[in-house]
C-alpha cells in the first residue's frame, strides 16, 4: 500500500527566500518547456515529448545558473508534469471533451518541486530535512513514516512550506473481524444518517465562516492588494482544514465500528450541475467525494468491505415495503400507506443497507458457485 504523510517546514529567512528562488527557476523551466512546445508547432508543425525537451537539459543547467541551483531530477520531473498535462489535453480532445490548454504559470500558480529520488538532493538528518542548495530545514515530524519513502514534494501553501512523503509498501493495520454492517445516506441538513438511526451532523464549516469571507472579498474587489489576499487565502485554507479533519474523524470513527459499509454511488461533481447556486455550495462544503475517499481507504486498510449501491430510488422507495413513494427536496418526513412514517434520510439509508446485503449475497453466491 502506498500512503503519503505531510509536514510542516520552519524555515528562517534565508532558507525562505532560497526556496522562493527555487520554486521560481522550477516555473520558469516549466514555462520555457511550454514555450518551445508551442513555437515547435507553431513555426514547423513539429511535435516534441518529454525526452526531446530532457535531452536538452544539461545544456540549458549549462547557461541557467537559476534552473542549475535545481536538482537535477527534480528538473526532469517537471519536463514529466508538462508532458503529463499534454497528454491529458489530448486525451480529452479524443474523448470529445472540451479541454483547456496547458497555460503558463504565473507566481502564484506553481506550488510544488517534487524530487523523485529519495536520498537524490533531499533526505532527512539529525531530525531535519535536506534539501540540496538550502540546507537543512526544521521539519515538524509529528507522526512516524510508514514504509518506504519513495518520493519527496515541498509545496507551498499560504507563504507556509510542507513536506510530503510519499511512501510504499506500508503494511495495512487489519482491525479484528467485525460483521456490523451499516447504511449510510449522505445530506445536507444532516451530513449522515445511518440506517441504525444515528444522526452525524453537517458542521457547515463553509456557512459559520461565511461573514468573514464575504466581507473580504468585498475589501478585495475593491482594492487588490496582497495583504487582502494573504487573508482571503488564509482563510480558505482554515476552512479547508476544518472540513479535512471533521470527515477523518469521521470515516475513522465509521471503519473502527463496522465491518461492512454501504453507500450511495454518487457522482458529486455530476450533481452541482444545473442546480441553483446556493444548493451547489452546499454541497461543495459538505465535500462527499472526499468523505467517500477517506472511508474507502481506511476500509481497504482495516480489512473492512465498503460497497457502493445504486442510489436511484432510495429516497423514493418504502424501506418497509417496497412502494414509491414521490417526494421532492421540501417533505422531510417519508409516510407510506403501508404505516411506516420516519425521516426521509433514515429512509434511504434503511434502502441503501438492503441494497448492499443484497450485493453482498450476490458475491458470495458467485464467489460459491
């Protein structure tokens, strides 16, 4: 199993502004990549990759004291990350998408030097980190590594560095048998509802923070400065990491306690279009993929089974006897002929529980036959 683990650096001045100047040499190496790919077939209609334009990379160390002060594979890995936003241009236009094409990036919109090699121009000593041409750097290690480490990437986030390790064969930490099994339906009033009636509410981290960001924005649109920015970004940054933590606390709390879960098979992204405004944001803040990922992972790490059903119907449908019973977003209570009447989500969830023992059985008799 592959994982990553994420740092904090604590640079002083001089590390910082080495840092900055790196992150610069990498964008502009990423840029003039950019450049030569487009003049290439602009002028001769000539298509180059990433070993034509790696191949030309000692010479341009030779004349480019600022793209030399990099290390040399990390230099290749970013001629890789060009190729790899061209490929997937490409693939998209085959696929009949409408994609946009790789653009140039500006100051704020390269964040990361990813060095390939573990132990090639970065590596760990005396409890720091490293790093070839700004030395070694105060690292915060506030949790072990697992594995191997393969790969290092310093990223910058809101004038703050980070390192990412990202390591393999990390050996997963099966938890005892458990045959609980649950339903869970996602939602915006509630951020779960799960088939045995507990209730996970939505934080709304996006609403509470709401004032501050609206008022904000409103200083920036008025005058655009960098200070403005720093604090709209910020901001953004604390929302993000309030989100990140509640959903890990709570996809770790959900694979601890059951051993089969059973969600929905919901496409977010798909969801946000051609809805109004502020339902999108919501559903934005409330961050459903990434909930779906965290449980996915740590379930496939614990040993536990989690399967995703066909959501169509779960709300509609009676949990007791089967009848549709239609319903728009406003009924909040689900009341069938046949007597039961609960909340709409506890519903659904009871639904998607006997979907998955379903899907379950279904495997099992294959896994038999």
């Amino acid at each position: 199993m592959r994982k990553s683990f994420k740092y904090r650096l604590f640079t002083n001045k001089n590390q910082e502004l080495k840092l900055n100047s790196l992150f610069d040499s990498a964008r502009f190496l990423y840029n003039c990549a950019l450049e030569q790919r487009i003049v290439c077939w602009g002028q001769w209609h000539k298509s180059i990759n990433y070993y034509d334009q790696a191949n030309t990379l000692k010479e341009i160390r030779s004349f480019d004291e600022g793209i030399a002060q990099l290390n040399y594979s990390a230099s290749q890995e970013i001629l890789r990350r060009l190729d790899k936003a061209f490929q997937a241009f490409f693939r998209r236009l085959r696929s009949g998408d409408k994609p946009g094409f790789p653009r140039f990036k500006g100051r704020d919109r390269f964040d990361s030097i990813t060095f390939p090699a573990y132990g090639d121009g970065i590596r760990l000593k005396a409890g720091k980190l490293y790093i070839q041409n700004v030395g070694s750097v105060r690292i915060k290690l506030h949790r072990p590594f697992e594995g191997k480490i393969k790969t290092v990437t310093i990223k910058q986030q809101n004038e703050r560095f980070y390192a990412s390790f990202s390591c393999d064969d990390v050996a997963p930490k099966i938890l005892a048998p458990c045959t609980e099994e649950i339903g869970i339906d996602v939602g915006i009033k509630s951020f779960a509802t799960m088939s045995n009636g507990e209730i996970i509410d939505n934080p709304k981290h996006l609403k509470h923070n709401e004032a501050n960001l609206k008022e904000l924005h409103r200083q920036h649109s008025k005058k655009r400065t960098r200070k403005t920015r720093k604090k709209l970004a910020r901001l953004h940054a604390k929302v993000g990491n309030q989100r990140r933590d509640f959903l890990h606390k709570v996809s770790r709390k959900i694979v601890n306690r059951f051993g089969f879960i059973f969600l929905e098979d919901l496409k977010p992204k798909e969801m946000v279009n051609g809805n109004y405004k502020i339902l999108n944001k919501y559903i934005n803040d409330a961050a459903w993929a990434l909930f779906f990922d965290l449980l996915s992972y740590k379930a496939e790490e614990a040993g536990r089974k989690l399967i995703k059903v066909n959501p169509r119907g779960t709300t509609q449908a009676c949990s007791q006897c089967g009848k549709i019973v239609p319903k728009d977003l406003s009924v909040r209570v689900h009341a069938c002929s046949c007597g039961l009447v609960i909340d709409r989500d506890l519903n659904a969830a009871r639904n998607i529980l006997r979907r998955g023992q379903r899907l379950c059985s279904k495997q099992e008799a294959v896994c038999f036959s």
